[in-house]
C-alpha cells in the first residue's frame, strides 16, 4: 500500500494494529478521523490518553477502574460471600449485563496456556486462594471459558481449594464448548449462572 504521506502511513500502521483490523481498514478509520473538525478528533486523542495513564486496577478484584476500589467491590448490595471467577474485564461486563449475578468477582488476567508461555504464577490466582483462605468466602463460581485453556485453569484452582470449606460451582454449559464469555448472549449466560453446577460434577462430563 502506497502513502502520499509518512503521517498518514504511520498513523495507519499504527491504528492496523488493534485487533481485527487490517490496513484497509486502518485507512478508512484514519482518513475519517482526518475529515472530523480537529476538535472532534481531540476528544478521542485525549480520551486514549487519559485511559493509559490514569486506569487502574481494582485492588480486590483487579477489575479495571477509575479508583483504586471498583464500584462492584465498594458496593454493600454486593454479596461479599460469592466470588465469580473470570479470565479478564470483558467477562466481567459481559456478567454484569445479565444482571443475574449479585456477589464478587476476581478477575485472573487471563488462563493458563503453556503454549504461550502463561503459568500459574502469571495470573491472579495466588491472590485468589488467599482470598478463600482468610475465610470470608463460602462460594467459587468458574465462569472461565470453555475451552482447554478455561479447563487447565478452573481445574488447577480447584485443586488449590478445594479442601477448604468453599462450595466450588461452575457456569453451566449452556455455553458451547470453545466459546468465548463475551459473545454469549445474555439470556444463556444468566441462565449458565442461575444454573450452575458443582465444579466435581463438570469434571465428569
């Protein structure tokens, strides 16, 4: 692809970064934010701006967060009691939207995948135990996605807690196998919820 300008083939390289979208794609997106009245296009500079240098991380649940305690977490309608178990923030919002889910959530920043290179210690899953090991905690759902990636990871937090006194269920699999969380659409995933299983009994399915 050739350039009249390095700007405009740098800001394309730049945005054909993002996934799911290829160079064409970047051209298109480039030259409307180039034909916007530049204030317009300020807005969203300033926006990207500001989301990397002021987000932050839940502190209990590593959610991302304009504070240093997300709303779930700050909240006292929430039951402190139920942590739902996720792979990122996606899942999280994804969840939120079924409004069927009233407790906690712990979000690991990802799963355990040897193929590239992310074990145990990557994640937030040390963190996690500690949570159910100060007592606090009586239920662990899984809502990691079921794939093998999903299974290696519910499976290794299970064998982390599961002599503790903690009830561990897992969303039912009203997900197909493979899917991520994020595209399911809400009813399924309420419904995965309400109906979630004990974690032993997905083990043999």
């Amino acid at each position: 692809m050739d350039f009249s300008s390095k700007l405009l083939e740098n800001a394309v390289n730049e945005v054909s970064q993002l996934p799911g979208i290829g160079k064409r794609t970047a051209l298109r997106l480039v030259l409307h934010l180039l034909r916007q009245p530049k204030e317009q296009t300020g807005y969203l500079t300033r926006a990207l701006d500001n989301l990397v240098t002021d987000i932050k991380l839940c502190k209990n649940c590593y959610n991302i967060s304009d504070v240093e305690l997300c709303e779930i977490c700050s909240s006292h309608k929430r039951d402190e009691t139920t942590i739902c178990v996720v792979e990122d923030v996606r899942d999280v919002m994804a969840i939120e939207n079924t409004a069927q889910f009233q407790g906690m959530y712990h979000v690991l920043g990802g799963k355990i995948s040897p193929m590239e290179g992310i074990g145990p210690n990557n994640l937030q899953i040390e963190s996690l135990v500690d949570k159910v090991k100060a007592g606090k905690v009586k239920e662990l759902v899984f809502a990691l996605s079921s794939t093998m990636e999903g299974d290696t990871t519910n499976f290794y937090i299970y064998k982390q807690v599961k002599d503790l006194d903690i009830k561990i269920s897992a969303i039912a699999r009203g997900i197909s196998v493979g899917d991520e969380l994020e595209y399911a659409d809400e009813v399924t995933l309420g419904r995965s919820i309400l109906n979630r299983i004990p974690f032993e009994n997905s083990l043999r399915q």
